[in-house]
C-alpha cells in the first residue's frame, strides 16, 4: 500500500452491531451546511452569535439567509460567550476535545450545537438543534445529520453521490497501488465545486445505513492511541495537550510559527494535513483570532492509520525542526 497520509477517505468501517449514536428522529442531510439550513429555514432568526473560530461553511447559510452574524471569542480551549444577547447561539467542542463548550447561564433565544467535532465524544442535551456531518470522519458520500427538526428532505442530488463515489474508488485503487493516477482529486474538487450550490438535499441512503453501522469503538480506539503518540512528542504546542476517557479525537491541532514551510515539508513526504481554517471575507478576526488562524495545522491521526503511520509523523515533524 501507499505511505500516504491523510487526504479523501475513501472507506466507512462498519460492524454488524447497530449503533446509538443517532437518535430515532435524527434527519438525513447530503452535509452539515446543508442540515444548518434547514435549521435556519425552520425558524426566524434575526441574528446568531457564532464562534470567532469556524469555518466559513458555519456562516454562509446565515449570511444568505440574512440574518445578522456577530462572533464571540475563541482562542483554542478559551471561549467567551457571556452577555450573547442574539436570537441565536451557535456552540461546538473542537477536533473531538469535548466540555470547553458551554451555554451561558440566562441565555434565552435558541440553541444550535455544532456536533461534527463531538459526535463520537460527548453526548449533549443542551441545544434545540443538532447538527453535524459525517465527512469528517470516514468515506461517507453524503453523510450531513441534524435532530431537533420537524423539517422532512426528500431532495436528492445524485451527481454529487456520484462524484463522490467515483472519486473514492479511485483513491482506493491508488491506496492499492493499482493505479498511479491523482486524478481522484480533480474529482473530489468537482464534488465540492457542486456541494457549493446545493441547498436543503438529502443524504443518499447508502450513508444512512453506513452510520447506523458504523464501527464507533474502531473509530474511538484507533484515534486515541494514535492521538496519544503524537501528544506525547507535541504536547508543548498542542492546542489540546491531553484528552479526557470519552474523548475522540479528529485531529491532533498543533500552534506552530512556520506552519506553511511545516505543511510544505510534510506533503514532499506525502504527509496531508488540513487547517482549521481558510479565512473568509465573513469572518471578524482581532489580532489573537489571526494568529490561531495563521497557526493552526491539524496532525491526522485517524483510524485509517497505525501506531507506525503516526511515528513516521513525529519523525518528518522532528526533522524539519532540526534542520
């Protein structure tokens, strides 16, 4: 197999135990942003605090609905949402690192939790809403949930399905070595050039079926070892130095200085990790948010990988340091 890491899924784990991640009435969306919407078209919002740190996928569906945007601040583990006074409040934990989160005492307009980061960690009853996407996580195609709805979806996209599925049987056969071809990335560009102009569509129902089997335990065990290798070497710049027993890391966010000469080098070893995340024109940045912003890079540490695969990282990180 190819040493790649990090990059597209292009697999779900499953067992034949059901789950009970998701509850009975959870709805079925074709991404997050796409279940956030039908949260904002079933209410009438004026305004929404939302966090300083998120992506730009949290605050379009707000911007084109609208509604007023104000952000609150948070730097990492640090977050300040006393005195929101908007009709809405949107909160989430960060890359699996759960209770940093938390709704202020007195807040009485609608609570909408972000639980894509969380979803395999905390489970909360804080909200009015639930929202997430399973992407994130493993090869779903689609894979967007939210609960707390009355909203039903029956809209369909089956090319972006398509495009999804193309692209990943392509990238298993790279991972296979059966093909030497990247083209599976154009492909994944493509979808997600499509995702852009979708609205309130529904998850292919593949993916249902997929999350409701889905190996949580796998999931769990694989991320904490592997995260537990790569803290015990950067803890000192870790955005989450430690993680407590129901945690389930995404990423393992370090705060480095160089991040774009570190990222460089990691990808000449064909090492891909993502940041959290490009800056938009919608985003309201002091001169504390730039720098976690301009900082962050996000170690993989995922269940497609090994306690050797995340060794490996520790050493190209190491040595780019000592150069």
């Amino acid at each position: 197999m190819k040493r790649e890491i990090g990059s597209e899924f292009w697999y779900v784990p499953t067992c034949e135990k059901q789950n009970t991640v998701f509850p009975e009435n959870t709805k079925w969306f074709l991404s997050g942003r796409s279940a956030l919407k039908a949260i904002i078209t079933e209410n009438n919002f004026k305004s929404v605090s939302l966090p300083s740190w998120c992506c730009e996928s949290m605050i379009t569906p707000f911007v084109e609905a609208g509604i007023e945007t104000k952000f609150y601040p948070v730097y990492g583990t640090e977050q300040t949402l006393s005195g929101v006074t908007t009709d809405a409040l949107l909160i989430m934990d960060y890359f699996g690192y759960t209770g940093y989160s938390k709704v202020p005492k007195g807040y009485g307009g609608v609570v909408i939790r972000d639980v894509t980061h969380s979803i395999f960690s905390s489970i909360y009853n804080d909200a009015d809403y639930y929202f997430g996407s399973l992407r994130k996580w493993a090869g779903f195609w689609t894979g967007g949930f939210a609960w707390g709805l009355k909203t039903n979806v029956s809209v369909v996209n089956k090319n972006y399905a398509d495009l999804r599925e193309q692209a990943m049987k392509l990238k298993e056969g790279y991972i296979n070595e059966v093909s030497e071809s990247k083209e599976y990335l154009k492909i994944f560009n493509k979808a997600e050039d499509l995702l852009e102009k979708c609205s309130m569509v529904a998850a292919e129902e593949r993916d249902i079926e997929l999350a409701k089997k889905l190996n949580v335990e796998l999931i769990k065990n694989r991320r904490r070892a592997n995260a537990k290798i790569l803290l015990n070497t950067f803890a000192d710049v870790a955005f989450f130095p430690e993680f407590v027993d129901i945690d389930c890391p995404m990423f393992v966010p370090i705060r480095v200085k160089d991040r774009c000469e570190l990222r460089r080098h990691l990808i000449q070893n064909e090492i891909y990790c993502p940041v959290h995340w490009p800056v938009s024109e919608y985003h309201k940045l002091d001169n504390k948010t730039e720098k976690l912003y301009t900082e962050e890079l996000s170690l993989v540490c995922d269940q497609r990988y090994t306690e050797e695969d995340m060794e490996r990282v520790v050493k190209i990180v190491e040595e780019y340091w000592k150069e």
